[in-house]
C-alpha cells in the first residue's frame, strides 16, 4: 500500500469511527471519507479496512436515509466477508441490505436478503442475530399489510427471544405482536398485550421501551376514535424520550401528537408539533422523517386554504425524496400536481 494514502484511510476511519454519534462531522468530511473508501476497496490486503469502514458509516447511512450508497458498501463488504468465511459478519451483511432495500420498499429484494441472512446467522449460533432477522423478515410483511404472514414469524422470534432468556427484547418482540394485532384490527388484543409489555418494560427499568409502548397505546386510541386519550398517551411518551434524548422518538411523536391536534381542530397547536418535529428530525439528520413531517405541514396549510405556503413546503419535500430516493416521491408529485390545480381554480375564481 502507498504509506501517504494508507495514512489518509486510516485518519478517516478514525475519524468516522469516533463521530458516530455525530452525523454533521461525518458529513463535512464525506467526500474524503467516500474517496479512502474506494482506495481500500482496491487494495490487496485491504479487507479488514473495508469491513471496519462498512460498520463505521452504516449508522450514518441509515441516519441520513443513504439508503442505496449503504447497499452498495454492504454488497462490497459480503464480498470480503465471504472470502474470509466471516459468517457472522456475511449474515449481518445481508441482514442490513434486507434492511436497505425494505427502507426503499422493495420488499421482494429486502426478503431476498434477509432469507440468506438467518441460515448464517443460525449456522454460527448467533441466537440474537436470528431474532433479529426473523423480525426483520415479519417486519417486512408487515409493511406490505400481510399481517397473517408477519405474525408467526414474530412468534418464532419472540420464541427464541425467551429460549436464550432476553427479557427486554422479548418484551419488544410482544411489541411487534401487538402492532399485529392492531394491523388485523383486534384492537382490544393489541391494548391488552401493550398493557402486558408495558407492565414488563417498566418492571425493568426500562424507560425507553416504556416510552414506545405508551407511544402505541396513543396510536390505538387513534383507531378507536380515542383523540383525546391518544394525545395523553403521546404526551407521556414525548416526555420520557425528551428525558432520555432520544430525539429520533420525540420527533415522531411530536408528529403524531401535531396529527392528532390536527384532527381535534386544532391547527395551531398541530403546526407548533409539526414544527418541533421538523426542527429535530433536521438536527438528528433524519431526511425521509423530515419529508414526512414537511408533508404534513403542507396538508394542514392545504386545509387552512395557504395553499402558496402548500406548495412550497411540499416543493422542499420533492427535493428530499429525490435526493434520497424515496419510494414515495411520484406519490408527492402528485400532491402538488393537485395543490397546482387549487391554485389556477382558486385564482380563475379571483378573476371572473
């Protein structure tokens, strides 16, 4: 290896390395971090490098919504990996592109991967591992609403949860099971295992599972027309993630509780939530959470008739989407499409 740029590698893995919990200095730097990763990726010896880069970007990556430059990195590492025989390291590969590809919601690439992933994960006794990707592989179906096929696959991950003795993951894996349940709309089972969960997590001690229970137990009082109880429930949950820091969950329920103000009528307090939550999501770098909450703002202009303010919101949202490729961009292409017909009717009324 060339000692100068061998030098330069190494200073940019330290530096990624030491700055996962800050994405803005990773940014900064990401040209010359992208430029020490090619020059790795093409020298012999070079394989150790490569996987360490691939596990100091990935939180990054998934932080700023990269999803397809992460993919890229992981096929390059299952390479490496393969040729080392890293099982481990090939099942936790193919798990993050199952990942990747479900966050672009190609869910038949995504269970691709993740069917790959759980025999190495199974084949080196990664017992955590293969929870891990047999929720994955539900959370997928989940996503697509085949509700009938996620649930046995929690089941099964939730059974090797308590086979190896976790309680606190098996407690998010009754989680999972309950969001089935909500999906199927057993919405009096959902509460009842949400009630169990909670009595689990806080039991524990555990106060950021407490908090993404009471966050769920808001969202089924949403579906059974509770706006009221919804909001106190989301209220809770807001104060123990801001207690802990977690931004990331303050930010979405802050979005949820600006929902759920929308639909009481209260459009003022909604565009104080959804503000919040845009401010943080913008912070913490979480761009498909700030084009959510963006498209929110925009709905509630659309429905206090600002539709200029609409439109420009929802202009900021098509540039987000387009830069991070998200599955949703045509979807809100259209929304302006319509805002853009609002406004011609709108003015074509003015003038005659």
């Amino acid at each position: 290896m060339n000692q100068a740029q061998a030098r330069h590698a190494l200073y940019y893995l330290a530096l990624a390395q030491q700055s996962s919990d800050d994405w803005r200095r990773i940014e900064s730097e990401l040209p010359q971090i992208r430029w020490a990763w090619e020059w790795v990726t093409r020298q012999p010896g070079g394989e150790r490098l490569v996987l360490e880069y691939i596990a100091a970007l990935i939180q990054f990556f998934e932080q700023r919504g990269l999803w397809r430059e992460e993919a890229a990195w992981a096929k390059r590492g299952l390479v490496v990996s393969q040729q080392l025989g890293h099982t481990q390291v090939e099942g936790t590969l193919l798990n993050s592109l199952g990942s990747c590809y479900s966050a672009l919601g190609q869910f038949v690439e995504a269970l691709r991967y993740y069917e790959q992933a759980l025999p190495k994960r199974r084949a080196c006794g990664d017992r955590m591992g293969e929870a891990t990707t047999l929720n994955n592989i539900a959370g997928a179906f989940y996503k697509q609403g085949l509700f009938d096929q996620a649930l046995p696959l929690y089941e099964q991950a939730l059974a090797v949860l308590r086979e190896i003795e976790d309680i606190v993951h098996s407690a998010g894996a009754m989680n999972n099971i309950a969001l089935v349940y909500e999906g199927l709309g057993q919405l009096q089972q959902a509460l009842g295992t949400y009630e169990q969960v909670l009595d689990i997590f806080r039991e524990a001690g555990d106060l950021s599972g407490e908090a993404k229970v009471l966050h769920n137990i808001g969202a089924v009082h949403v579906l059974l027309d509770q706006p009221h109880q919804a909001l106190a429930y989301f209220q809770q949950a807001h104060d123990v993630f801001r207690q802990l820091g977690d931004r990331a969950s303050e930010a979405t329920t802050l979005n949820n509780l600006g929902l759920v103000s929308q639909s009481l009528g209260v459009p003022d307090q909604a565009d104080d939530y959804y503000r919040t939550a845009m401010l943080l999501r913008r912070e913490i770098g979480d761009r498909s959470g700030e084009a959510i909450t963006l498209t929110n703002l925009a709905l509630l202009a659309e429905q206090r008739g600002r539709l200029p303010e609409a439109w420009r919101l929802l202009e900021q949202v098509i540039a987000i989407e387009a830069e991070i490729q998200h599955p949703d961009l045509e979807l809100t292409r259209t929304k302006l499409a319509r805002i853009q017909q609002e406004m011609q009717a709108q003015d074509e009324s003015l003038r005659s």
